[in-house]
C-alpha cells in the first residue's frame, strides 16, 4: 500500500509540474526593452489592431515611399521595441509595422499561445496594411515571431515574402528538446501540457506546426540559423530547411555562427534588399 501510495504522490506531483509549466509558457514574465523610435531617429504613428477574438493589440507604423509594406514579428518574450533596428534599415523602402503580439509589450491579452491564434492576429495587422495602401506585404519574424510567420503565410495569400530568423520547427518538439532531462517521461510531460492547451485554451496549439506551413509555401521564404543557437537548436532549421526544399523560391543560410539573437551587424541591410527584390516585383507566382 505504501508503494502505491508514494506513486500516486510521485504522479500527482507530475501532473501539477505539468501544469504549471504550461501555464509559464504562455504567461512568461515580459521583457522590458528601454528603446524608443526617437532613440533610433524614427518617427512612428501608434496604431491599433483589433484581432478577431477582440483584443487591441499595439503597433508602430511607418509610411514608406510606395505600395509595399514589411511585418517586424518579435521573439518571446520580448516587444515590438527590439524590432527597432531592423525597421530603421527598411522604413527608407517600405511601410513597416511593428506589432506587439498578443500579451507582449503594450498590447492585450491574458496569455500567448505562441503562434496557434497570433497567425490570425497577423491577418488582421495585414487588414490595416491594405487600409493604408499597401499592396504587397511581407513578413519578418525572430524565434517565435517567424514561426508565426511561416504559419500566417501558409494560409494568407497576401503574404509575399517571408524572412525568418530561428523559429522553431515544431513546438511539441521544442518542448521535448527543453524537457530532455527528464529523459523517458519527457513524453508524457509533453502530452500533458498539450492536453492543458485543450483545456484552458480550447485546441492543441501545437499544432498547425510551422514545418508543415513551410512545406506548402510557394512564396520567397529566407530562413536564417546559427548552428550555434542555445535556444533553438539547429535540427529545427534542418527540418524547415527540407520542408523548403521543393520551393525554388526558398533560401536558407545556416552558415551564421551565433547566440540565439545576436544577428550580423550588416542584417537590417541584406533584410532591406531581400524584401526590395520580391516585393517591388511581387512575390506570389
């Protein structure tokens, strides 16, 4: 008796683990960014995007010279704040939009769910983009932001061209690379968090996964890793890069060395002439 009773104990306590790791994760503590537009000589307008579940979420738009416009997605946890160099190097050619995802930064939400609803939240960022005269639209999105990306595009035509720099493959897998100490039971750990998805959030939201939007895209995809990322270990963008693999429009550099993050001085610049060359020309065949 005393050994089932230690089991129930043991299992009770692993079920609770589960459950409050789940909740971490989709109510992380923020990153505080103390940068502003002014402190990289950018003027901005704040914008509002409502999300269909009626949420406001908050951004910064710039109007560029013409019709193209470009999405700057931040990472987890951080704000649409650390998109600020990036949007310096591409304002002079594009509208851009940087957006405080769902919970992040200044905008609403209890919890993310890390890429399941924020695919449509982009639709929606998309929604104000057209009201501005945007005619072609591409997306740009760190870690988490481009696995938000690659989900998006897959089923928004009006995406044309997405860069994306170390976002995850798979977030069931991502958890069980993060888990891997916990050796077997990492896999019952795992699928209890997903069953608290269902429970608290309604869906698995594993899943769509971002390896199998990046499989049906057609559209100019640039995937960017470092083999020596410490966060998102390199096998994700192994499996991105086979999923783009039938995409003749598709480029992947892993050749980067790097932390999770820490991107080349001259990034915003080979950013800004990548989205030059598919969105002036439109990406979508």
């Amino acid at each position: 008796m005393k050994i089932l009773g230690w089991t129930a104990v043991v299992a009770g306590f692993f079920v609770v683990a589960s459950l409050l790791v789940f909740l971490m994760a989709v109510h992380p503590p923020r990153l505080a960014i103390p940068l502003r537009p002014a402190d990289v000589g950018l003027a901005v307008e704040d914008v509002t995007v409502l999300t269909d579940d009626g949420l406001r979420l908050a951004g910064w738009l710039t109007q560029g010279p013409g019709d193209a416009a470009v999405v700057l997605l931040h990472g987890y946890p951080a704000n649409k704040a650390d998109m600020l160099p990036l949007a310096v190097a591409l304002a002079p050619s594009f509208t851009t939009l940087l957006l405080d995802q769902r919970y992040f930064g200044g905008s609403e939400g209890r919890v993310t769910t890390l890429g399941h609803r924020e695919r449509r939240d982009l639709a929606r960022a998309i929604d104000l983009l057209e009201a501005r005269g945007a005619r072609t639209v591409g997306v740009f999105g760190f870690s988490y932001g481009g696995a938000v990306a690659l989900l998006a595009a897959a089923e928004d035509p009006r995406i044309h061209a997405v860069a994306a720099y170390a976002p995850f493959a798979d977030l069931a897998a991502l958890a069980h690379d993060l888990y891997r100490w916990l050796w077997v039971l990492r896999h019952p750990f795992v699928q209890l968090t997903r069953l608290w998805s269902r429970v608290f959030l309604g869906a698995d939201i594993t899943r769509p996964t971002p390896v199998d939007a990046a499989a049906r895209l057609t559209i100019p995809v640039w995937l960017i890793a470092s083999r020596d990322d410490e966060q998102i270990p390199v096998h994700h963008a192994e499996r991105l890069a086979r999923a783009l693999a039938a995409n003749p429009r598709a480029e992947v550099d892993l050749t980067f060395d790097g932390r999770h993050g820490a991107l080349p001085a001259d990034f915003g610049q080979r950013l800004a002439r990548y989205f030059e060359r598919h969105l002036h020309a439109g990406g979508r065949p």
